[in-house]
C-alpha cells in the first residue's frame, strides 16, 4: 500500500515567503510614497495654473489685476480719520483688509462663495443673526472669527501636500501674491497707518507712504493700488506674480513661522545662527515666535486667513530663497516672507504669463549677508538691480534686469 503526503508548506518555507513579502513590501513603500508625493505635487500645481488662468480672467475683464489691500472703508478714502488704525475692528467695514485672492473668487469657480462675500450676511458661523456688511467686517479682526466666507476652506487655495487644517487657522491658504524683493511698506503701501494717501511724519512714514511705496514695492503686487500687465515692464514670463507657502503647524519651523521681535528697524536677513542647532529648520528654544509665545498671535500663523492681506497670510517677498528663514518684527507685520512649500528641494510659483515654475531652494540669491531696508527711511536702492541676485530680479516687475539664467 502506498501513503498519500500530504501537499502543503512547511513552516521554513511559510517563513521564507513572508520574508520575501517583506523585502519586497520595503523596496516598493518608497517608490508608492515618492508617486504620492509626484501625484499631490502635480495637483498643487494645477491648482497654481487655475490661479493664473483666474488672473488673466480677471484682467481681460477689469484691465487690472486684483489688488492687494482692497474692501471697504467707513469715510473718504484719502482723508484724515482720527482714532483709526488697520488694526482696528469694526463691523461695518473691514478697512481695506482683504487680500487679492478675495476678487478671484468667481474667476477661480467660486461664485457661490463670491456672493456670501459680496452681499450682506445676515448670520455668522455660529448661526446667529448678525448685520455682517457686503465684504465683511476685518477679517482678522474679532468679528471675522464669525464671518462665514473667510472661514471657508477652499480647495483650489490648498495643497495636497501640506497637512495643516483646522484651527486656528481661518480657511488657510499656500498661495500668496508676490510684493517684490523688499519687505519695507508691505503692509502698509501706499498709504499710512491710517490708510492716507503720503503721510510725511506719520507713524513710521517719515518719508511719506507713497513714495516708500514706490520705491520699495517692485512687485506684481502692490499693497492698496491696482496694478496691471502694463506695469511689468520685466515681461511677464520674467516676473513672478505669486508664490507657494506652507501653513504654520505650531512646530516653529523657520519656514513657516518668522524669528520676531527684532523691532520697525530691523528686518534683517541675518537671521542664521537662530535655529537649533540639532534641527536647523526649526528656531531654537527662547527664540520670540509670537504665534506660539502669545495666545493674542495664534491667529497670525503663516497662511491661515486666504482672506486677509496681512503679510504673513498672502504675502511673499524674493528676499531669502524658497525655504528660506522668514524674519519680522511681529507675526501680523510686514518682513521677510519667504516662499516655501511641503515638496521636496523647492517651491512653485506662478509667473505673470500664467506659466508654473518648481524653484529649487539653491536658486542664486545673491548677499544674503546684507541687512534688508528698514520702513524708518529711505530705500538706499533707488532704481538699482536687486540685491538678492536671480531670485531677487525675479520678483521685481520694472527693475530692466535680463534674466539670462535658467530657472
């Protein structure tokens, strides 16, 4: 008689296999992560070429690009407002506080949330009734913690990539418009402390808002004033119009949160040797981080309001390349806010054709050593050529550098 075996594995054999499942398990992870990461990369682009196309849209129907710095405001608009600060906050007018993005709205495919935002809102987050005016109220103000447009997260504003959500951001934003290559008037533009027209003597302005504004913001952008194609003498394939940013996680990463407290003077791009020493992309311990330090900041983190036109929420200078250190006196202030992104070796950023560029972090930026221009005077860069080489000609709109460099 013959005895059947049994047909089967045995338990070194079972063992083996598992083991080769494993490795190959190990060899493949990397490779399905990378195509993740080269899948959410080319979405976050997509997204930044809807922006542009929303910019072009915008300017065959209006001759202009959306401006920085726009709203409403309660009085003449150039006229003395005594006891007015941009800071302050009311409900029947929100000081000419949104940000660019705001008009793109129905150029983006959002119209519905366009006219929540451009007609009276009768009832906040909240559900309770309130007389929200067209516009809004401040948005980084108290009563813009219940204003339903500007807390609305929006996809096209988001990329995939980056992992911050919820509060107490906003309806978060990683695009911002590009101001130039100088941090000075950022905030301000044009205009004073109390939002008039060239305020000799006022505040910081001892040379007058609208001659600072003009020498120093040489980006597409310009805060309070409207500016076109026209104006980007540079070329628009040449000149940057807006850049990626990563939202603050409440980690103290150097791109996404500023050194502070460095004082109206001081917007210094020496900001090196503040990192930890044992994580160089995080500031070390006891550096001033406002958003972290004090509770009254944690509404300024980097990107967390789309609809305010605050620097540190939709504003990027060419000053420290992508990923580089962002340095300012507070975190609601203007500074060096630098373009950075949750991708690997760089960050993207749209030119004024419409065309969406991957710059990497080791893109030529010329003397990183030199002091950037303080708001206490004037610019001693008059009409030269940027002082931060390739990155910084990139961000000006009229400076008649030629770019010769692949970027």
């Amino acid at each position: 008689m013959y005895r059947h075996r049994k047909i089967g594995f045995t338990l070194v054999e079972l063992l083996v296999v598992i083991a080769i499942i494993g490795v190959l398990v190990g060899l493949l992870l990397p490779a399905v992560q990378a195509a993740r990461e080269a899948a959410r990369r080319m979405s976050c682009s997509n997204n930044f070429k809807q922006l542009g196309l929303g910019l072009h849209n915008y300017h065959s129907a209006y001759n202009k690009l959306p401006m920085q710095g726009t709203g409403t405001l309660n009085g003449p608009v150039n006229g003395p407002m005594a006891e007015f600060s941009i800071f302050s906050t009311f409900i029947d007018n929100n000081a000419m506080q949104l940000s660019a993005l705001s008009g793109l709205l129905p150029f983006i495919e959002q119209q519905a949330i366009w006219e929540q935002l451009s007609n009276p809102l009768l009832v906040d987050a909240n559900g309770t009734t309130i007389n929200f005016p067209a516009m809004g109220p401040v948005p980084h103000g108290v009563d813009g913690a219940f204003y339903t447009p500007g807390l609305t997260e929006i996809a096209t504003l988001r990329c995939p990539s980056d992992p911050g959500s919820g509060l107490p951001g906003r309806g978060r934003t990683n695009y911002a418009v590009c101001q130039g290559d100088s941090p000075v008037v950022m905030l301000y533009g044009n205009r004073g402390t109390r939002l008039e027209v060239d305020e000799p003597g006022h505040g910081w302005f001892t040379w007058g808002g609208a001659r600072s504004s003009q020498v120093s913001e040489r980006g597409v952008f310009k805060m309070h004033q409207q500016t076109g194609f026209r104006d980007i003498l540079d070329g628009t394939s040449n000149t940057i119009a807006m850049g990626e940013i990563a939202t603050y996680l409440g980690d103290r990463a150097t791109n996404s949160s500023p050194r502070t407290g460095q004082g109206a003077s001081g917007f210094v791009t020496r900001c090196d040797g503040k990192q930890d020493p044992n994580r160089p992309q995080f500031w070390a311990p006891g550096e001033a981080v406002d958003v972290e330090d004090d509770p009254a900041y944690t509404i300024y983190g980097r990107g967390y309001q789309w609809l305010s036109s605050l620097p540190s929420q939709t504003g990027v200078v060419t000053v420290k390349p992508p990923n580089g250190l962002n340095c300012a006196a507070n975190s609601k202030d203007e500074g060096v806010w630098s373009v950075a992104s949750r991708h690997q070796g760089g960050a993207h950023v749209l030119m004024a054709d419409g065309a969406v560029k991957f710059i990497t972090d080791s893109i030529e930026a010329g003397n990183q050593n030199l002091p950037t221009p303080t708001r206490t005077g004037p610019d001693t860069n008059i009409g030269g050529m940027s002082l931060y080489g390739l990155w910084g000609s990139l961000g000006t709109r009229a400076s008649k550098e030629v770019i010769s460099e692949d970027f």
